[in-house]
C-alpha cells in the first residue's frame, strides 16, 4: 500500500484529515466535482457544435470553389446593371439531335461552373410553348469576358464545332439576341 502511494502525485489536500462533512476542505472538493459534472455536458457540446461547423464549412467550400479561383458562391452572387447576357434559342428538327446536344452541352456547364466565376447565369431550358426549342440564359460580368475568355475556353472549343456541324446540316436554327443590364431590377 505504501508502494502504491508513493506513485501517485501528491495532493496538499490529502495531507489534511477531512473526515467530517463540515471541514471547508471537503467541501471544496465536493463542489469542484460538482461543478466539473455540471460544466462537461456544455463543454462537449460546445465541442460537438465546433466540429459540426467545420465539416459544413469544408463540405460548403468543396460544393462552391473551384480549382481556378477561390471565389464563393456569396461573393460570385451581385446586383443588377453589372452584367451582359447573352440568350440564345436553338430550334432543332428533331428530338434526338436536341437531346444529343443538351448531352453535349453538360460537360461545358460543368466546366463553366468550376473555372469561369466571372459567369453567373448559365442555364438551358427547353420551351414551354414548341418542345424543340431550347432557350439558353447566359450572364457574365462583361462583353469581355465572353468574348476574351468563354469562347476561348478548351471546353467551349469542343462542344461549338459539334453545335455547328447541326446548324451546317440545317438540323438546328439558331438566334439570339444580348443586353447589357440596366440595374432596375433584382437577381
């Protein structure tokens, strides 16, 4: 026994004998346990919260940046009047050349979503009013950046030649109109 006690760290409160409940030394220890009991459920909890803001945190950053630029989804959102849009229609002849182009298409909207931020509408949508027309909406920050940057891009090189080849063949007709936004509105 006094090999064991010899081991253990030595406390100055074992020192003093405290066998009645009255003696201050006894109830200070009590009351350090007890509120070491009540204090660990807040400080796991607190920990829990830290951890689960980190995860979404590094899960929000992986869904809204890209390998090209650290721009978050809050800081690519803006104001109206700033930007240039460009919408187009396609008008295909058959439903096959439309679906094989809207395949096509995928593959640049993803890359446009990961390494253009300067792009902050991009979508197609197929008209309500002939099922094969497609409407295309495309917003960027300027004139420049579409003309400098989108229609330079490896992924845009790729898909166009094939949008092409329909419009050579007169399988698609396509028009479009642009505008540069006036700031009247909201987005």
């Amino acid at each position: 026994n006094d090999k064991n006690n010899a081991l253990r760290p030595i406390d100055p409160l074992d020192r003093i004998s405290y066998e009645t409940p009255s003696n201050p030394i006894t109830l200070m220890r009590k009351q350090r346990s007890t509120n070491a009991i009540r204090i660990a459920p807040i400080i796991c909890y607190m920990l829990l919260g830290a951890c689960l803001q980190k995860i979404f945190l590094m899960a929000y950053s992986k869904a809204t940046s890209s390998s090209a630029s650290s721009i978050s989804l809050r800081e690519r959102l803006r104001s109206p009047g700033d930007d240039w849009t460009l919408v187009v229609t396609l008008t295909f002849t058959s439903k096959d050349d439309q679906q094989q182009i809207l395949e096509e298409w995928r593959p640049l909207a993803k890359h446009c979503a990961d390494h253009e931020p300067f792009l902050h509408h991009y979508e197609a949508g197929l008209s309500d009013s002939d099922p094969l027309k497609v409407h295309m909406v495309e917003r960027y920050e300027s004139k420049e950046h579409y003309l400098n940057t989108h229609k330079s891009g490896k992924e845009f090189l790729k898909f166009r030649p094939k949008l092409a080849a329909l419009q050579e063949a007169g399988k698609v007709k396509i028009e479009g109109f642009s505008y540069q936004e006036l700031g009247y509105g909201f987005v």
